[in-house]
C-alpha cells in the first residue's frame, strides 16, 4: 500500500507524517508536491498539518485551491481514501470535500496538549481496528479548532455515524471541561458520507511510538492499511 | 477603468465571536460602560480592472464567495467606486476620497 503526504507552502507535520508511515508503519510512502496534479499510484493521500500558505484569510483557504487539491478531490470521488490532519481538516472543510467550518478556539490560546479521544464509528477506514468507546490519547496542537455546523449538519453527522472522534474524559465522557477548542459537540474528528474521507485535528502521527507518550495515533494509520487489506 | 472593492467579512451573528467577547471585555476593564457586543471582521481592498462598475462588482461579489468569505461561518459586504484618475486621466486631487 502506497501513501502519499501533500506538501504545501507552510506544512510543517509533513516529515512526521512521512517518518511515521514509513518508519513506524513499513509502509511504502512518497510526498506530493501541491503543485502536482497525478496521484495514480496512491491509496491513501494525508493532507499533513502546519500553516499551508500563512494561513492567510482563513486556515486552508488559500491551500484548497492548490493544483493538487482538484487531483484530490477527484481521488476522493473514485473512493480514494484521504486524511486531513489538523491543518489538512481545515483545508478539507474549506474545500468541502468535509461540512463545516472552524473557528479560532473558545479559549482564544493556542493548545497543544494531549486529549482524550472517543471513537464514535469503529467501521471507517482509519478506525476500523478501534473499538467503538475506546478512548485514545493523542495530541493536539492548534489556535482555530473550534468545529462549527450549522444545527441540521450536525444532526446528520450524529444520524449517519460521521463523527469519528469526541473530545472526552478519560472515562469516554464527552464534558465541557474535556472540550479543548468549543467544538460543537466536542466533535474531534469526521468522516464524509462515504467513510473514505476523514479529518481530524488530533495529531495521530506525533503519536505513533510509546516514547513520544502514545502510539494509538499508529492505530489510524494500521486501519487504513487493514481496510485496503494490506492486514496490518 | 480601475475600480476599487472595500469589502468587510464578519462572522455570521449566529456564530459564536470569541475574538469580539475578547475585545469587549477589554473595552469594558478600561472603563467604557455601555458597550453590548463586539465583533471582529475582516476589511479587504480590492484594486481592479473591469469595464463598467458593475462587472467590477460582479467579480467582487464572486471572489468573496469563492475564497474571501466562507459562508458556513461569514457573511460579507461590498463597495465598489472608481480608483484615482477620471476618465480624462486627470490625476485625483490631494484630499480627494
């Protein structure tokens, strides 16, 4: 199985993501440029976290009209699965390849910290060897993480299963106290209508080894690779 | 013709301004009673070629709501005016808006 890792102006979670997959995982990995508009060859495309373009005007509205984001959109309607982390979830939601918006955090800081995560779905491509309930440890670094959707949006995604990760207590409670950023519904992590699509603001690859505090970020990537039946 | 765009982004009022509750409160510890609501926006200007006003408003309006405004959180607002010199290609006056 093939990995890609986007690289845009002012990514800067692109080598973790990269050493991450094929260091940690095995896998075989390659970045793409976001000026590149071939993605044959890939199974699974990570949008990587950092400031693509400055974040200038808002977080990944200048990215998703990056040459590549067209490639990746049509990756994605063919079933491709794609990752947007942190950053790369901002440029999913603006690219509306994902519903919804963020906002800059409640709290108005940055936060970088480890949280505690529910899995709502364990039947999607980067959950499926979690169990629905289980709580991961995985870090989050980021300043606009406040998920925002309108009522109706959120309603489907509870209804259709697509919320992926809850912020939560380390007994699975989702609680005000647990919310880092004011997202609605403490909403960490989401999926498209389809699964193949997810984005997170947790970074799963700054946790993927026992040392670096947690390795259940790892559990994302090996899903992926066992729902392509690569049986990680 | 050169035309200038001014236009100002804010988030939707039924979108939470954490920005805005910042401000205000700030307002309110240097003393300024009375103050209901805050909210921060963006203001953008826009300096472009169109043939009349309104094909430069028309282009506006479509780059905000394809890149400067997200309307699942922001709402935006517009005004468009000739920039500097006159069809004559008189320069503008010092002063002169």
């Amino acid at each position: 199985m093939r990995f890609g890792v986007v690289r845009f102006p002012g990514s800067n979670c692109d080598a973790d993501c990269y050493y991450a997959i094929r260091d940690v995982l095995g896998e075989d990995v390659g970045y793409v440029w976001h000026r590149d508009t071939d993605l044959r060859g890939y199974d699974c495309i990570v949008l990587p976290g950092g400031f693509s373009y400055g974040d200038y005007l808002r977080t990944g509205a200048i990215a998703r009209f990056s040459p590549v984001m067209d490639a990746v959109s049509e990756f994605a309607a063919k079933g491709g699965l794609v990752l947007g982390i942190c950053n790369g979830f901002q440029i999913l939601l603006e690219s509306g390849l994902l519903p919804g918006a963020m906002l800059r955090n409640d709290s108005l800081e940055f936060r970088c910290m480890y949280v505690n995560l529910r899995v709502d779905n364990d039947s999607t491509p980067f959950t499926c060897l979690m169990e629905k309930g289980e709580v991961l440890r995985i870090p989050i670094a980021h300043g606009e993480g406040n998920y925002y959707a309108d009522e109706s949006t959120l309603a489907e995604l509870v209804h259709e299963g697509r919320v992926l990760f809850t912020y939560c207590e380390p007994d699975g409670t989702a609680t005000g106290r647990a919310n880092p950023n004011g997202s609605a519904m403490n909403v960490a992590g989401i999926c498209n209508g389809n699964g193949n699509v997810a984005g997170m603001m947790p970074h799963p690859e700054r946790s993927c080894e026992a040392i670096l505090g947690s390795a259940d970020g790892l559990r994302v990537f090996r899903s992926a690779v066992a729902w392509l039946g690569g049986g990680a | 013709m050169t035309y200038i765009g001014r236009v100002t982004v804010t988030l939707k009022r039924t979108v939470m301004d954490p920005q805005g509750s910042a401000v205000k409160s700030g307002l309110a510890s240097m003393g300024y009673a009375g103050v209901r609501e805050v909210r921060v926006g963006k203001y953008l200007e826009i300096s472009l070629e169109a043939p009349t006003a309104q094909e430069a408003a028309s282009r506006i309006d479509e780059m905000c709501r394809r890149l400067l405004a997200n309307p699942v959180i922001e709402e935006y607002s517009f005004e468009v005016e000739e920039a500097e010199a006159d069809s004559d290609g008189r320069p503008p006056e010092v002063g002169e808006p």
